[in-house]
C-alpha cells in the first residue's frame, strides 16, 4: 500500500467500491423475490447453484472458499438446504468428518427453473448499459476482487 496523498483514479475507485457495498442490499433483495415464489432465497440459491455448477461434489468448506464467503455461512445455508431436501451429504473419502454436499434432484430442479428466470431479470438490469460499459465494469470489480483475495 503507498501512503500519501490521494490520486484521482484512486478517489473513482473509492466511489466504485461504495456503490459495490450499496448495491448489494438491493440486489439480494431483488434475488430473493426472483425465487421466493420457489421456497429458497437469493443466498439459498448462489449456494445450490454453485454445487449444480461442480464437476463433483465437495465439501462445505471447498465450496465457501469457491464463493468468496465465510465457512459458517455456507454451513448454515447447506443446514437449511438440507431442511429442505434440496441437498444431501454423501460420505467424502478423503475425510471422514466432511461430508460431500450434492443436490437432489429437487434441488436441481430449482436450478433449473431459476436458471430461465436469470436471463430476462438480468437483461432488465442492465437496460440502457452497452457491451463494453458491462465489460469495462465486470474488469474493474474482478481486479478488486483479484487483489483482496492475494492481499
């Protein structure tokens, strides 16, 4: 880190990382009325969608490190997917003490109809915004990314 007087690209940076932390309110928000009428929130669904997306089912915590979230919050939301009968933990031979988390076939069927609704939900978002801005942001939000997780 360098010490000193602000630049101005840092200053648009700062702005940047605000309106990231503000927009997550709504964005979870509009998530979870995206799926409410399936029985699962936004954050029930990040985590289902991405054990759906594994070439093979790992444990809790391999899949928080894979989502940038803590060990706990996974854990807790793989508790209410289990609940649901959306997951199930299947024995991991690798430890015995982790289990594998792999979706039902329910699960994947949530998936699924989740999946049809991102396309329009998203295409209604980004209303108004070019390819290149929607790149250009998607760069700058991975670099941040990139340098607090090898920070």
């Amino acid at each position: 880190m360098t010490s000193g007087k602000q630049q101005p690209v840092g200053d648009a940076g700062l702005d940047v990382i605000r309106e990231a932390l503000r927009l997550n309110g709504p964005l979870a928000a509009s998530a979870d009325a995206l799926v409410a009428d399936l029985g699962i929130t936004g954050a029930r669904y990040q985590v289902l969608a991405a054990l759906a997306a594994l070439p093979a089912p790992e444990p809790v915590a391999r899949l928080a490190r894979l989502l940038g979230l803590s060990r706990q919050n996974v854990q807790r939301i793989v508790n209410e997917l289990l609940i649901d009968r959306l997951v199930r933990l299947d024995d991991n031979p690798h430890h015995r003490r982790a289990k594998l988390v792999v979706p039902t076939p329910r699960g994947r069927r949530i998936c699924e109809e989740t999946e049809k609704r991102q396309g329009p939900w998203a295409n209604l978002l980004v209303t108004g915004t070019t390819q290149d801005q929607i790149a250009a942001a998607l760069h700058v939000l991975r670099t941040l990314r990139y340098r607090l997780e090898t920070d």
